[in-house]
C-alpha cells in the first residue's frame, strides 16, 4: 500500500539525519532496505516546513516496520492512504507485492514534485546556517 507521509524534523536532528542520507545509514538494519534513502531524495518540503513522501509498505499497520526509523529524526504529523485501497492489487489480494513494480508511487511523486522544493536542498541550507 502506498501511504503519503507528511512529517517535521524534530529540534536538533537537522545535523544528525543529513549525515545518516550522506552516509547511507538511515533506515540501516530494516528490511525496508534503500526505501528511507529514495524517500529523502524524493521529499518536497511545504512552505509550513513539514516533509511530504509517498511511502511503501506491505505491513497490516501502516509504517509498522519503519516507524522506529522515521521516529528518530521525524514527528510523523500525518500518515494517509495515498489513494483508495479497493485499487491497490497488493491489498485486495489480486497480486501479492504488487507495490514492489506498481508505478503508483512515480505518479505520486510527480505530483508532489508540483508542490513545494526538494528537502534534501532544504535539509542541507538547513545545515549550512
């Protein structure tokens, strides 16, 4: 299932999460693998500074596995269905891991990229202040 992410770092974990991105540690020990370091590059930053992503996961709780991971550096402000469940083939059981080569999550990110800039640019200003 796809779920769109909105999140703000938390006081003091600027530093800390652009250096676990720079040295491909964040999300390391996950079986979500890579996803963390994709999610970053394709996060846009709204003008209130909150992160937006669009994030994969196959867990009957939504985030359950990438929680803890996200929770170190971000206040989850809001985890949404990114659309209507009834079409995800994953979860109406039509094709089990569907999400893995469904190209819901480009169309999701090519709207997002619509709305506000890369955080990752953000991130690293951020750092340089």
């Amino acid at each position: 299932m796809r779920y769109l992410v909105k999140a703000r770092i938390k006081p003091d974990r600027n530093t800390p999460l652009l250096r676990a991105i720079e040295n491909k540690t964040l999300g390391q020990g996950s079986i979500a693998g890579d996803e963390y370091l994709y999610d970053m590059e394709q996060a846009r930053v709204a003008e209130d500074g909150s992160a937006h992503w669009v994030e994969t996961c196959f867990c009957a709780t939504p985030l359950q596995e990438e929680r803890p991971y996200w929770e170190e550096y971000f206040e989850l402000l809001s985890v949404k269905d990114a659309h209507n469940r009834k079409n995800c083939r994953d979860l109406n059981g039509t094709e089990p891991w569907a999400c893995s080569n469904c190209d819901c999550t480009k169309r999701l990110e090519e709207r997002l990229k619509q709305r506000g800039a890369p955080f990752l640019d953000s991130l690293q200003v951020k750092n340089r202040s």
